[in-house]
C-alpha cells in the first residue's frame, strides 16, 4: 500500500478576513516572526522555519495562537491528529484485508485438447461496488485524505513546534499501531 | 509570494540560512533537493524490506510461544529464548518507527521545498523521485 503523503499544493489562504491587496508581493508587511530578513520581499507567511508561538494562525480563522499555553495545547492536539491519521491508515488497510477473505468462485466451461469440454474457475478477490466494505473503505478514505491536507497545512505554518508534534505524532502512531499489525500478520496468517 | 512557478536564480528554502542568489548556488540546491527525493524514495523502499526480512525471520519464535501458551505449559526454561527475542522485537520496531519518522519529515520537507514555486526546485524533486524510483524498486522485489 502506498504510504506517500499528497504532496499537492492547494494554497488556501489561512485567514480569509485578510483583505486581497495583501497578497501584491512588493508589500512592506512585516509579519511579527523571527528570522524574517530585511529584503524588500516580506512575505505573509513564513517561508521558514521558526520558533514561536505569538500569533499563530492555525487552519481556520477562529484558531490563533498567542500565548504559550495556547501553543502546548495545539501541540497535543496535533500529536493526536497525527497519531490518529497513522492508525487510521492501519485501521484501513486490516478492513480491506479482512473484508477480502470472502472469494468468489467461478467456474465457466472451456474447450478441451481433445474436444472435451473442461471447467476452468475463477477466482476473483474483491469487493462489490454496493457492499458495506466498501461504502466504509470510501468514507474512511475521504475522512484520511482530508486528515492528510490538515497535516500538511499544519506543516505549511513553518512552525518548528507544530512541525515537530506533526512528525513524532506520526512515529509515536506508527509504532503503536503497525506493531499490533504486525504481530497479528505474524500469527494468524500461514504464509505471506 | 506568487502563486505560479516561475524561472528564478533566487530563492529561500526551508530554512533562513537556504537562501539562493547565484545561478551556480540554484544548481547546488537543485542537486541536494533531487538526492532529498532520491533518499525518499530509497527509504520506502528500505522500510518495507526491513519489515518484510522481520517478518521472515521472528514468526517462527513467536509461534512457538503461542504453542507454548495453549498447551498450558509454563515456560520456564524456554522463557529466555523467547523474551530475548520479543526484546529484539521491539528494538527492530522501534527502529522502524524511527525510520517512519524520517520518512514523513523528509516528505514533508521536500513538498515544502516544492512550495517555494520555483520550476527548477520542482523539476529536481520530479527527477530524484524518478531517479530514486528506479533505482530502489527494482530491490523491492528481491527476496
């Protein structure tokens, strides 16, 4: 299974109450964060990484971030979301394995060598387009997918604390969840 | 910033000291950002190599204690061997944990690097992903 994170751009701007004409490039909008150099070009978003929690826009309009408490709050929140996209993908893939065990037989006939006639069966592995499996396999798709873009948002702040509760978010769910799939890969499948 | 690519010697990447203004420095960003795909693609590879040489190697052990267990047995003797390899187990997991988290740090510095909108960022990450492509997949299906 494909593990890749999308890595489409969908630039949607984080707080739509800002005017458009911010958007013209040669703006002199200085944007409170560190590490912002005196070119002419100040950004509106970060384009680097940096270290803070003053001001923080967070995904939606309503979310920002100003105080420190704020910051380890979201940083929970984040770790969770991660954690939870991790085992949703394990959730995933152990549905479609197990909603996969049931096989459809199908036999037709097929000339033989000496003009006798010879069953040959089909075997076919997979899911009706109206069964429950997979009406749930799709909604849990779009629920991932959606998941997935929050957390490349959620990265695109630049935001060194959010990014790093983003990546052991990830590992701390990874390890949790894919050890459990594993060990039941290990003992209840005879051959892999 | 502008919202469409566009051909530039100058560019700020991921970090504060990244920052590109020669012809000759866009070629060096270049290159490191198409071995940054090269060694993505690399890594998945290698995690589900890793996964799979485990998975080979342990479940012979692990079975052997689920007999264990439902024959009732108290495994006394044979209690070292097996948490010895339970503790082995959980080091060759907890490795690959690791491994996954650097994998989605990388993803996401390269779709960040992507992000700058500059064409031939972008046309590095599309060669190392190829280049890594072909060079890893091919090792996938070696046993």
């Amino acid at each position: 299974m494909d593990h890749s994170h999308h890595m489409e751009m969908s630039y949607t701007d984080p707080n739509s109450t800002m005017p458009p004409s911010h958007h013209h490039p040669t703006t002199s909008a200085s944007h409170s964060h560190g590490g912002g150099d005196s070119n002419m070009m100040m950004m509106m978003m970060p384009m680097t990484f940096y270290f803070g929690f003053e001001n923080v826009q967070l995904l939606f309009s309503g979310l920002v971030i100003n105080t420190a408490g704020e910051m380890a709050g979201a940083f929970v929140a984040v770790f969770l979301l991660a954690m939870f996209y991790e085992g949703l993908k394990i959730a995933r893939e152990s549905l479609l394995r197990k909603s996969q065990v049931s096989i459809r037989y199908n036999s037709m006939p097929v000339p033989g060598p000496n003009g006798t006639i010879l069953m040959e069966t089909h075997k076919t592995v997979g899911q009706q387009m109206l069964s429950f499996p997979h009406l749930l396999q799709t909604v849990l798709h779009i629920i991932q997918v959606v998941i997935s873009y929050f957390l490349m948002l959620i990265f695109m702040t630049y935001n060194g604390y959010l990014c790093i509760a983003v990546a052991a978010g990830a590992g701390t769910g990874y390890f949790l969840f894919s050890w459990k799939k594993a060990v039941v890969v290990d003992i209840t499948e005879h051959c892999h | 910033m502008a919202m469409h690519f566009i051909f530039s010697d100058t560019a700020v990447l991921l970090f504060d000291f990244w920052s590109v203004h020669s012809p000759a420095g866009m070629a060096l960003s270049v290159l490191v950002v198409l071995l940054l795909a090269v060694l993505y693609e690399g890594i998945k590879v290698g995690k589900a190599k890793l996964l799979h040489q485990v998975l080979v190697n342990l479940p012979t052990s692990i079975s052997q204690q689920a007999i264990a267990e439902t024959d009732g047995e108290s495994a006394g003797s044979d209690s070292s061997p097996v948490s010895r390899t339970h503790h082995r187990w959980y080091l060759c997991h907890f490795g690959q944990s690791l491994i996954h988290v650097i994998q989605v740090v990388i993803g996401y510095f390269i779709m960040l690097a992507v992000m700058s909108y500059n064409t031939w960022i972008f046309l590095g990450v599309v060669l190392g992903s190829a280049v890594g492509y072909y060079l890893a997949y091919p090792l996938l299906s070696m046993a």
